[in-house]
C-alpha cells in the first residue's frame, strides 16, 4: 500500500467490482476517455479475478481516501527497464469527490512512486484537450505537453485533439 496526504494506492480486489463496473457504465466519467462497451457486472468481477497480478509493466491500483472509501483507478502501464518511461491514466469514478484534490494527490503518490520505487526516468500520458480539469491537474504537479495529436478523440459527433504530456523525474511538484 502506498499512502499520500489525502489517498492511498491499494491492489483492486473482485469486491471492488460493482464500483467499477458503475463508473464505466457512467458517461459522466467515461465522457473523456475510450470507453469500453457496456460490460456486465459478472464479467467486471470475473475480470478482476483473472487479471494476472500487478508486474513493473502493468501495475493498476484502486485509490482510497484515507478513510477507506475507494474512488478512482491509477495506472502505470508499458514501463520498459530499456528507456525508463511508463504511460499513466487515472480517473476518479466517484463523481461526488471531484474538486477536492483528491486527483492531484494520488497523481503525486503515484508518480513518486514511479521515479523511487520503480526507478523510472520519465512518465508519459496523452489528454483530451478539451479535458480541463485534467490537464490542470497534471500541469499542477509538473507535467509539460510535449505535443498534439490532433482529432484523434471522436465524443458526442466531433473531433477533439489529443494533447501528450510528459514529466521527467526531478520535475514533480
Ligand atoms: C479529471 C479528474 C481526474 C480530476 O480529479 P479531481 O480530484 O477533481 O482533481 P483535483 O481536485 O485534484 O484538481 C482539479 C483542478 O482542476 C481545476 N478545475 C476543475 N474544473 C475546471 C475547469 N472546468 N476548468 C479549469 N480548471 C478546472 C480545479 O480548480 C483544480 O485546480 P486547482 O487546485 O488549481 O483549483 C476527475 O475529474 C476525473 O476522474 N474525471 C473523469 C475521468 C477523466 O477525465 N480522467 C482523466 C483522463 S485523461
């Protein structure tokens, strides 16, 4: 378990498969990510079960406040010894926690846990332009763009360009 000021990181458990399967049903949530198609709730736990367990490459933990409530996914995904970078994602599923810090705190957990523990160089997630609040997010705790893709996000019959940030370790903030 890896704890912040405000969450903890934790290995996601099959009980924590009726909230998943909530928020990736919510188009609230999924509004600025590819979402899945609807997906059962047996197949969602049944999924957890068989996940192979958490490795240097693939590593998706639940984020927790500190009083036990589980609000969100964070991810590092496609880490390479090789070149040291990895490729983030997060959401907080839990609508009524947005706005709170929550994001920015794990955000920082995660990427410190990322630079010391898993001694990456580099940290590497792509955004929705239009995703305000997440882009503010990551440039709070140090991200820079470092390009644009542009419409490579189709949502509610338009085209939105993707922006790719980058942080190198040294520059979380
Ligand atoms: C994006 C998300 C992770 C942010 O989580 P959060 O816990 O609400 O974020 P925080 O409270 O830590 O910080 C939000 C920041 O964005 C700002 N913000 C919120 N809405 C905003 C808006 N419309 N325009 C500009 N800034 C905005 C807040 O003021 C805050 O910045 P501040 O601390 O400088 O005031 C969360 O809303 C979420 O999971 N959304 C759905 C999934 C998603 O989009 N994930 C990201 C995919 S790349």
């Amino acid at each position: 378990m890896v704890i912040g000021e405000r969450v903890r990181l934790r290995a996601i458990e099959p009980s924590d498969g009726e909230a998943l399967w909530r928020w990736h049903g919510d188009p609230e949530v999924m509004r600025w990510m590819n979402a899945p198609y609807p997906p059962s709730l047996a197949r969602t736990v049944k999924q957890i079960e068989e996940r192979a367990p958490d490795t240097y490459g693939d590593l998706q933990l639940m984020i927790d406040t500190l009083n036990g409530r589980a609000i969100g996914i964070v991810a590092l995904r496609e880490a390479e010894p090789e070149t040291g970078d990895a490729t983030l994602d997060i959401y907080l599923g839990e609508k009524d926690t947005w706005g709170q810090g929550y994001a920015t705190d794990a955000m920082r957990v995660i990427c410190r846990y990322g630079f010391d523990t898993m001694r990456l160089h580099r940290i590497s997630l792509t955004v929705v332009a239009d995703n305000t609040s997440a882009r503010r997010v990551y440039e709070k705790v140090g991200f820079v763009e470092e390009g644009r893709r542009r419409e490579a996000f189709r949502r509610d019959g338009k085209w939105h360009d993707k922006i790719m940030m980058g942080l190198l370790e040294g520059e979380l903030r």
